[in-house]
C-alpha cells in the first residue's frame, strides 16, 4: 500500500506572526498522525523558520519552486542546492499557476525536476486540464501531453523520486471539486501511463488529488483506488482544517 501524502500549498500567503502560528498548530496535531506523510509548501521567506520549528518532528518542509539553473546570474530565482540546505524534502513543480502566470511549459518543468534530483528532493509535478478542456474532451490528451513532455526529457527513471498531482485547472481555488469518481478515472489514467512505461514505478508513484480538497470531501477522494494523498491550497492555511484533511488520510491508511 502507498503511504498517504498530504502536501499544503501555502502559495504567496502568510506573514512571519501568521506562519509561526500555523506551523505551530500543524505540528502539534501532526503529533497525533502516524500513517499519513504531511509535508508543508510555505513562501521562500518562511522556509527558514519551517526548518526550525520543523526540525524533530514528522511533518516535512517542502517549497513551492524551484529554478532549472545550478547558480549564477539569475536574479529572483532559488536553487535547487538552496532549497535543500534549508531543509526542503519536496518541491511543487509545475502548478497551474506557474504555468498560466509565469509561462512554464513541460520542457522547463522537466528541467526543474532534473534540479530536484540533483539534490535528492522530491518533486510534486503538477498535471491538468482547463474547464474548456474538459468540456472538449480534452482531459487524457492534455494530461498525456503533461506527462510525456517530461519523460521524453528526463527519462522514466526520474518517476522514481517523484509524486505527482493531478489539479484540474478548474477546481483550484475555485470550491469546485472533482468528483471522487472524475478524479479516480483521471488517476487511473495516470497511473496507466506510466505503467506503459515501468510497471513497477507505476504501483508505487504516488499520485495526489489537488483542486478544493476539503475536510468534507477528503474522505471520500482519499478512499478511491489510486488517489494516494492531496495537495490543498486554501484549506492547508488553517491548521484545523489541513489537519482534518490529514486525518482522513490516517483513516483510509488504517
Ligand atoms: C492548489 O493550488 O494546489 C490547490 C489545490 O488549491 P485549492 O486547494 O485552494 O483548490
């Protein structure tokens, strides 16, 4: 059985008071958990303060992005080596967001999860369609195109050391859930893919659900076959409800 994981999305939110207060609440109900991996994605400024007060407990650090580059003139940017000095375990590559705002495409993605591994951090690579997407019947044809864009570039190995998160563009933020079924369908597809390439890389990857994961829909997201944890954006920044999220992973790993 694959190890629920639950990943919370901070995105550009929190102050230093704020972040201290909900690493603070998350590891103090973590401590009640034992099946399922909780990571938290807070903003660059705050992962020094996350090493800290996450050091010696089991909830794990994990950033939002990551620069294709090693070192050098890239103003802005962050390394994969900078990353890991201050205790990153994971790193979100390839959000919606990043891909809509900042023009990611899968070539650079693929870059980014090459960075990861040099560094032996985990990248959670996010794949998935549009509304208008999936009201053409797009959703395989996108998702297989996410995919593939990467492996053609990095190699199937590289799904060794990775999660990966399948977000329907449309349900991000927007309170608008898959359906436990649309995303086991979506999963099962993804799980498929793989396995056309490395059929034992594909019963182990672990494929997360991301898109207005809640309290009250987490249970029944987490109990389908091959949804193997969530990555939360809104609900990960009040500990209360990541954390009731973290327990219906405990319960469907029971
Ligand atoms: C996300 O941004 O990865 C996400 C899943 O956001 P939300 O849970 O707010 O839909």
């Amino acid at each position: 059985m694959r190890q629920p994981l639950i990943a919370g999305n901070w995105k550009m939110n929190a102050t230093r008071t704020s972040a201290e207060a909900l690493l603070s609440g998350v590891i103090a109900g973590a401590s009640a958990l034992s099946k399922t991996e909780i990571v938290v994605c807070p903003p660059f400024p705050f992962l020094s303060l996350g090493e800290r007060l996450l050091s010696g407990t089991a909830v794990k650090l994990g950033a939002q992005n990551v620069c294709t580059k090693d070192a050098g003139a890239y103003t802005g940017e962050v390394s994969a080596a900078m990353l890991a000095e201050f205790g990153c375990r994971y790193v979100i590559c390839g959000h919606s967001e990043r891909r809509e705002y900042y023009g990611e495409t899968d070539a650079v993605i693929a870059e980014k999860l090459r960075a990861c591994a040099t560094q032996d951090m985990i990248p959670i690579l996010c794949v998935g369609e549009t509304l208008q997407q999936r009201q053409q019947e797009l959703t395989e044809q996108v998702i297989a195109g996410q995919i593939d864009g990467v492996i053609s570039q990095i190699g199937i190995e590289a799904f060794n050391q990775t999660v990966i998160a399948y977000e329907p563009v449309w349900a991000i933020g927007t309170g608008m859930t898959a359906t436990p079924e649309q995303a086991q369908e979506v999963h099962a597809f993804i799980r498929q893919k793989i396995a056309d390439r490395s059929q034992a890389i594909a019963e182990k990857i672990r494929i997360l659900y991301g898109g207005s994961m809640k309290a009250a829909n987490a249970p029944d997201l987490l109990s389908q076959h091959d949804i193997d944890g969530g990555l939360i954006g809104g609900a990960s920044l009040i500990a209360d409800d990541f954390l009731a999220i973290c327990r219906a992973g405990d319960l469907v790993a029971s």
